[in-house]
C-alpha cells in the first residue's frame, strides 16, 4: 500500500500579525498597486491552488505554526475488509477473556527464586493453561513457544517471507496485592468481576488488557475466516516486566535474535502511553523513547566501636551527609532540541489546542530556526521556554500530571532505600543508601555516573572520607592497612557502585514523522480507528480530529530487551488515559469495558493495515 495522501498539515488557531499598514506618505499610485496585488493574494488564499507570494516571509508572525511542523497522516482502513465489523456481537466474549486472565493472580516480586525452585512461578502454568482454553484457534493457528518455560512467543506464519514480522508484546505478570489493602478493593482484586461498565481486578489494565487485547484480536481475525496473513505476526508475552524483564523479555530478545537476526522486525508495538487531553485537544501519544535507567548503591564504611565514646558523626551520619549533598544538587532540567517532547509542543500549536501564546510563539522560533536540521543553530532563548514549560506546566494545560513534565526533561533521583546499623550501642560499620535514577532522554550513565562523583567527591573530602567511585580510586586512603593513621582521608570510604546491575543507557528514539512508513501505519491506523468509534457519525466531519504527536516514557518497559530487534518501538495502548489512569499499580485497578473492547478493533486494524503495507 502506497503513502497516504501526502501530510495534512494541520491549522493554526492563532491569528497572523496584521500587514503593516502603507506609509501616509506613500504615492497614490503605490496605493493603488498594492490594494490590486493584495486583492489578487486574497483571491489565491481562498483558492484550491497553493499560495505564493514575495510578501510571505514579510507578514510571516512569529507566533503563527510553520508550514512543515507535525505534519499528520491520513487514516488508513483496511482495504480488503472491514476488521472493525468482527467486534460487533462479540462484546460478552471479549469481556469475558480479559475477565478470566484477571482472576489468575500472576504476581511476580523483586526478588524470586529460578524457575523450578521458586514455586511463585507455577502460577503461569495456571495461566498458559486459561490461554490454551480461551483462544482455541490461536492454539490451533499459532505456533506457541515456550522461552524459560513460562514466557510465550506465538508465530502466525505468512506467506510471503520477504515481508519482516509484526511483533506485539506485552506481559503476562502482574504487581503484587498488598494483602493489608486487600479489604479496601470494591471487587475482589483477583475477582475479575464486571459490573456492566468496569472490569475490576489486578492485571485488568496493565497489562492483561494488552495481552488479551493481542490475543483477542487474532482469534477474532481466525474466527472471521476473511485474513489470512502475508506479512508473519508474533505475539510475545514476558513474565516479570514489573521487576525489570531480567527472564522473560530477556531471554524473548535473545530467542527471537537468534531466530530472525538484527532488525528483523517491522515494528513493535508494546504497552505504553494512550490518548490524552491536552488544551482541549485529543494527542494520541506513542512513547518513542524511555529515559535511561540506574539504581545507585552509596556504601559509607567506617571503623566500628562502641556508641559510649563516639566520633562526631557515625556512618549513618556520614551518609545523611552525603545524600543532603545530592538532594541540593538535583539533575538540572535539560531538552534537547531534537526531542520528542519538542515536537509534541509542535503538533500542539499546530493543532485546534489552546496552547499558551507564549508557549506557541516560543515553539515557531524554535521551528524557525531548526528549519534546515541542523541543532546547533536552534534558538536557544526559545527552546529554555518551551523546556521551563515542560518544567512547570500542570495538567490542566497539558502536562500529564504533576510533576510528570520536569521529569520528561530531567534525571531524577529518588533515595528509596536505607540500611545501617544493628545494635544501639555500636557504630555502623557499614551503611548503605540506595538513590533510584531516570536519565534524560539527552544524558547518558556516564554522564549521570560523573555527576555523582562531582557532588560526592568534595563533601567526602571535607569529612576526611576517601571516595571509590564505580570502580576507580578518587580520593585514596593513606598508605598501609583500612582507614589507615598515615597521609589521606581518615574517618572512612565512601564506595560508589550500580545496584542491582541495573544501569541503562536511555532507549534510541523511534521515528516519529511522516516520513516513517512505521510511524504513518500507527498514525493512520489510530486515525481510522478514532474516526469510525462508536457515536463517531454523529459528529459533524473534522470537528473532532485526534493529533498524533510522539511522547517519551518515563519508566522502562519490556521494549528495553527488544533494542536489537527494529529500530521502529512504539509504546501505545490505544485507552483514553487522564489522572489516576484506571488505578494502575494501586487500589482499585480497572477498565471500561467498551474503552477495551476499543483496543481489541484498534488490534485488528492495525494487523491488517501492517500486512497490506510493503513499505515496512
């Protein structure tokens, strides 16, 4: 299938700067000239044909959206078929399937055992089992794959091999209930009961929605008997994306890898960012990127000895030191000017949205000055404002929630963990803090792991501490045994590492123009899907139009196992998403039924769109 018809470029709802007006002084006949050659440029402006004029670049005002900004696709519908008509007299089944994958308590924990040994595992036995029985053709159809024995990987195989695989994730693993909180849920977490709006249950939205969602769709498409797929589809479903993916996704990279190479893959579609209301605008907002990731472990040693006849500060007081010293020095702020999150500021003021004018006029000398692609020439003075809006923008006028746009363009830190100390009347010898890491888009572990060092270094100077940082020695001790009386740092060390073997470079960013055949199949598809919703023909043509615009995660998904796979990541759920999305990760967790029964079409369309495209 060829492009869509080229980029709808969407309207300003800020008026241009009126013309200034002719000098008094001016000839009669300058008069007469210009009204003639104004009344012809009028004439083309409401004509069909494109505007030309040598005045454009004159009257051109910095507040308007330039030409060429979050250019839109065109929606795209399936051609063979009408995949959106299978939902139709399906809604109990579809209810009922995310209802029972629900009620298997598929919760994983920080900490487990290796499969076989931990018997917290077997509950995915349980659930395979469910999956068997509940989609019977995709059993039938599907080659089913077991990774570590529990991850899935399902293979519908297409006739033409030229064509990459689609591949849709998502993941089988729930986060745990608290069983304190268990009482405080309407409906039984593990219940999957629905109540004739809601599904209620752990799972139900993250991220069962968008396992069954997958699985739901294919067996729609099977039962239909109307698609049979050119291009192969793979559904691969982790089991422990809530603690990191460090088995099932891990080893699902690694298996497809091996089985279909580097950049085998189309594109990727996992759980992630949905449509959300901005300035009075629907965005559908794919996540194109996730920011980096790294769990700092800070270790303050010290000589022991009893609490009796104490030195001015403990370990425990040393490392309160140290952490006043990182929480006064947070990650400044910082958006690049090829970021997402510029862009989406873009499509806003390029869009029907009541975007801030200050807000506008700052994103088109942005625009402006980026117009030949080249960074180092971008205005600086306007990128800090859109960057000091992503940092105190609320929800009301578009952020995502509080707090939520200074973390899209800073790292942050959090210090979650403490330990240190056993007995009241002896010194710690060792304590130990644990500082929690989301990079920047922009930086990079290096660079976060040299900024540690340089607010650490000087305050452990001053404490007479000797530093070890992340594997090199920055302030040695004196010469002999530990925490020796000789030349250098006395009280103690301070060791610098990453925990839990966790650091990760932020995720490369997926295309997100429309020049990306990838980005025009989810775009398209998006659109054609919101523009036939139900209730959707009752609504005058054009006046309510969904704007794509990319976003980035502030978490990490299973994608981050996926790298090596495509360049082409989206992490999209196609769900309304607005404050306290359906309770995910908390009390109460849920999702209107008809708001899934939405993602499972979405699911369909986009399969079928992907495999009548031969661009990808």
């Amino acid at each position: 299938m060829g492009p869509p018809n080229e980029k709808q470029i969407l309207p300003s709802t800020i008026p241009p700067k009126e013309a200034e007006q002719p000098r008094k002084k001016a000839r009669f006949g300058l008069y007469q000239f210009l009204i003639a050659f104004l009344f012809i440029q009028s004439l083309l402006y409401i004509s069909p044909f494109p505007k030309f004029s040598i005045f454009n670049n004159l009257i051109e005002d910095s507040s308007s959206p330039t030409n060429g900004t979050c250019q839109q696709a065109d929606p795209i519908y399936p051609k063979s078929f009408n995949p959106s008509e299978l939902v139709k007299g399906e809604k109990e089944q579809i209810i009922g399937w995310l209802s029972g994958a629900v009620k298997v308590p598929t919760e994983t924990f920080d900490v487990m055992g290796e499969i076989g040994e931990d018997e917290r595992w077997d509950v995915f036995y349980k659930f395979a089992d469910y999956l068997e029985e509940s989609f019977p053709l995709v059993q039938k159809h599907l080659k089913r794959n077991r990774v570590v024995t529990h991850a899935l990987v399902f293979e519908w195989e297409g006739s033409d091999s030229s064509l990459k695989p689609l591949l849709l994730t998502g993941h089988q693993d729930v986060v745990p209930v608290l069983p304190a909180t268990r009482d405080q849920w309407t409906h039984d977490p593990f219940g999957g009961e629905y109540d004739g709006k809601y599904i209620w249950g752990r799972g139900s939205s993250d991220d069962k929605s968008g396992t069954i969602g997958a699985l739901s769709a294919v067996e729609l498409l099977l039962k239909s008997g109307k698609f049979t797929p050119r291009r192969t589809v793979i559904l691969a479903f982790g089991i422990d994306e809530e603690t990191g993916g460090k088995v099932g996704a891990l080893n699902i990279g690694q298996w497809l890898e091996e089985k279909y190479g580097k950049d085998s893959m189309a594109l990727l579609v996992d759980e992630g960012n949905g449509i959300e209301s901005a300035w009075g605008q629907l965005f559908a907002a794919p996540a194109v990127g996730e920011k980096g990731y790294m769990d700092l472990e800070l270790k303050v040693e010290t000589l022991g000895g009893h609490s009796s006849v104490p030195p001015a500060h403990t370990g425990i007081g040393y490392i309160s030191l140290l952490i006043a010293a990182l929480e006064r020095h947070p990650h400044e702020p910082y958006l690049s000017p090829s970021s997402p999150l510029v862009n989406f500021i873009s499509c806003a003021a390029n869009s029907p949205a009541h975007i801030p004018s200050h807000l506008a006029k700052a994103i088109h000398k942005v625009e402006k000055s980026l117009k030949h692609g080249d960074d180092k020439k971008v205005n600086r003075k306007a990128l800090k404002q859109v960057e000091d809006w992503w940092v105190t923008g609320s929800y009301e006028d578009g952020t995502l929630g509080k707090g939520m746009g200074k973390a899209m363009v800073s790292t942050t830190q959090a210090v979650d963990i403490i330990n240190g100390g056993l007995k009241v009347n002896a010194l710690p010898e060792s304590v130990v803090a644990i500082v929690n890491h989301r990079i920047n888009l922009a930086s990079s572990v290096a660079e976060l792991q040299q900024q540690i060092t340089d607010v650490i270094a000087p305050v452990a100077s001053k404490l007479n501490l000797a530093v070890e940082a992340f594997g090199k020695e920055i302030q040695a001790h004196g010469h002999g045994c530990h925490f020796s009386k000789d030349e250098g740092p006395k009280a103690g060390k301070v060791i610098l590492n990453v925990a839990f073997n966790s650091s990760l470079d932020p995720a490369p960013v997926s295309p997100f123009t429309v020049d990306s055949p990838a980005w025009r199949l989810l775009s398209g598809t998006v659109k054609g899907v919101y523009a036939t919703r139900p209730g959707a023909e009752e609504i005058e043509a054009g006046s309510d139009e969904i704007i794509m615009a990319p976003s980035i995660s502030t978490g990490n998904t299973d994608t981050k196992r996926y790298w090596n796979l495509t360049k082409n990541i989206y992490r999209f759920a196609y769900q309304i998403m607005g404050p306290g999305f359906n309770n995910i990760h908390t009390i109460d967790e849920h999702i209107e039924a008809d708001a899934f029964i939405e993602q499972v079409r979405w699911f369909m369309n986009f399969i079928v769109n992907v495999d009548e495209s031969d661009e990808v």
